[in-house]
C-alpha cells in the first residue's frame, strides 16, 4: 500500500477531530459505563437468510410500520435509519447550506450536533443551558438566522427532562423559520414526556429516536427519524440506498412486537430503580458534591477531586465518562449497569475523602 500522502480532502475536514465516541476513546477495564447502553445481553435469534443475495426490502416497510404502530404514528411519519446518529447528520445536510446556515444547541449537550455541523461547515450557536440545566428561553428568542435547532430531552450529558411548556414555547417560535429536532434517544424513560404527540400540530417538528438505549440494541445501530411530510420528502432525497440491513431490520421487528416492547418496558422500570437506588448511594458518598437528577439510564455527578474519583475507578477496572464540557469539568457521567456493576461503582469511590 501506498504510504505517500495527498491533501485532496475537503479542506475545512484537515483540522476536524473525529467525534470521541465511548468506543473511540476507549480505556482498560472489565465494566463499561461511559456509553449509555444496556446491562442486559440479548439473547440469541435465528434469522431467514434466504433472501440475502437480494439487497435488503424490510428495512421500510415493516420497521416503519412496526415503529408507528409502537410511537402512535402514520408509517409514513417513520424513516428507520442507522442510529439517531444518521438522522442527526441528514437533517444537517438536509438544512444547512455550508458556509451560510447554522445550527442552534443547548450546552453541554450531545455532541453529535456539533460535529455534525462541522463537517458540513455549517455554524454553530450555543445558548447555553441556565445553572439548573434548563432551557434559556429568552436567549433562544433572541437568536436570529438558524436553520436546525436542536434540542436533546432528556438531555444528554445534564440528565434532565426539559419541560413540556419550553420545548412547545421553542417549537411556536421557530414555526416556518427553522426546523426544531427533539432527541428523544433516552425517552423510553420517561414516555410520558414525549414530544410526539406535538408532530400532529407542528410541521417544522422532527422527533429523532433510537434502539441503542432502552431496547438494549447498541450494537443493531437503528434509529428513527420522525417527521411530517415536508421533512420526509427532503430526506429521501438523501438518505443512502438501503440505509437498514436485513439482520439489523429483523432483529429491530423482533424488539418492537409486543413481547419485545414488554421486556424493554421491564428492563426500563429495573434501571430506572436501580439508578435512583445508585443516586441516593452515590449523593451521600463524602467525595461528591452533586448528584444531578435523572430522567435517563445515567447518572452524572459532581466531585471534590474529580482526577482521584476518575483514578480510583479505573484503579477497579471501572470506565465511566468524563465530559468535555467546561462546566462539567469536574464531573463523570456513569451509566446504569446491574446492581453488582453500581455496587461496584460505590465501593471504588467509597474512600474519597470529603472536604
Ligand atoms: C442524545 C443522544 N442522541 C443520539 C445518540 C445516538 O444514538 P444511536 O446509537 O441511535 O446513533 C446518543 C447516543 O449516545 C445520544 O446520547
């Protein structure tokens, strides 16, 4: 293989960092906490693979009628995708011309939106969220010229359930202006807080959604984007051939019949427990400062001495999540494991000293 180099790439892609996902930083231990995904292993399936010499034709028919009939919509409001990831990137392609749009979030929050942003050079505005982690509606009001706001309830790294008033009171205010996205990777948790019952009323509302949390189906990598038709046609437009993989598309129908639903249902109220169990733990630990509540399958707390909370979990063989964001510099994001896994947890940070 050639070693010699070129400089044909896009040139806004030299300085670009890759987005760190859990896996691509990567670290050294036995139990992994830093990416949000399910304690619980699947368990096997056999599959039809008689039809595999054909590309793949259940992806939309059948996902997206099993995902309406399970989120209360029409098919036609569904398109199955690879992750949430892969609505988050298209609707940026899909809205933002390089160079002149740009996109609004709410930080610290999933950081998919903005790397997505800067491969398609588009701007970005931060209207950080307030010191108790809610929306800061004035400031959102007052910013003109965006084209996709995105908005991640709950949220992602802060935990919280943004409150159903603000995010329609956002939604009112970007009618025919911007489209407003709602990631609703982690609602499974919180089901009654959905947003999408408001699609029926608001055209410019995109609700994106995920196997990987909830369902326990990471390593399947299906997502859901769902929008009225205005936002559908421009994604058809773009979207890949075949963006769902027959296994993926059979392991995704299995997830979503109604013994499926159940077992998430059952696993979701088990960690919902066993996190709120893990917070209250964790909150009278001396080395903590805060525990900030939860609406998700994580927990993020604040320490006094965060590089010896972090040294002490790794020391057990613990990978959790520091975050990136300036205000969360002394926090660490831990996702809710089995109650052996946050034991764990508890006992590797027990010794911290306090003040
Ligand atoms: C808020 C949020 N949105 C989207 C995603 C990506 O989901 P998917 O695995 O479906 O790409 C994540 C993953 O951590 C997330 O936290």
């Amino acid at each position: 293989m050639s070693t010699a180099k070129h400089d044909l790439a896009c040139p806004h892609l030299a300085d670009l960092t890759p987005y760190q996902s859990a896996r691509r930083i990567g670290g050294s231990g036995d139990l992994w906490l830093n990416a949000n995904e399910s304690p619980f292993p699947r368990e096997p399936m056999t599959m039809d693979v008689s039809e595999y010499h054909r590309y793949p034709d259940r992806g939309p028919g059948e996902v997206h009628a099993a995902y309406a009939r399970y989120a209360g919509l029409e098919p036609a409001q569904v398109l199955a995708l690879r992750g949430a990831d892969e609505a988050i990137d298209l609707l940026v392609r899909g809205y933002c011309r390089a160079r002149r749009d740009r996109i609004l979030l709410c930080g610290p929050t999933y950081g998919m939106y903005e790397s997505c942003a800067q491969v398609q050079e588009a701007g970005v505005v931060d209207v950080p969220l307030a010191a108790d982690d809610s929306l800061d509606l004035d400031a959102i009001r007052a910013v003109e010229d965006v084209r996709v706001v995105f908005l991640c309830h709950p949220n992602n790294p802060t935990g919280n359930a943004l409150p159903c008033e603000e995010l329609e009171a956002v939604i009112r205010h970007f009618a025919g202006r911007a489209l407003v996205v709602v990631d609703e990777a982690y609602i499974e948790f919180c089901p009654e807080r959905s947003t999408v019952p408001l699609l029926a009323r608001h055209d410019h509302l995109v609700v994106v959604r995920t196997l990987s949390k909830a369902f326990g189906l990471a390593g399947v990598h299906v997502g859901f984007l769902l929008a009225g038709a205005a936002v559908m046609d421009t994604m058809r437009k773009i979207v890949a051939p075949y963006p769902l993989a027959d296994p993926c598309a059979q392991i995704a129908l299995h997830a979503l019949s109604g013994e499926g639903i159940a077992r998430m249902r059952a696993e979701v109220e088990q960690l919902a427990a066993e996190r709120d169990r893990f917070a209250e733990a964790l909150a009278r630990l001396p080395g903590v400062v805060e525990v900030r509540p939860s609406a998700t399958n994580f927990v993020t707390a604040t320490f006094r001495a965060v590089d010896s909370a972090w040294e002490a979990l790794l020391a057990a063989g613990i990978i959790a999540r520091r975050l990136p964001h300036p205000r969360l510099a002394d926090a660490i994001r831990f996702t809710i494991g089995t109650a052996a896994d946050m034991a764990r947890v508890l006992q590797a940070l027990a010794d911290l000293p306090g003040r």
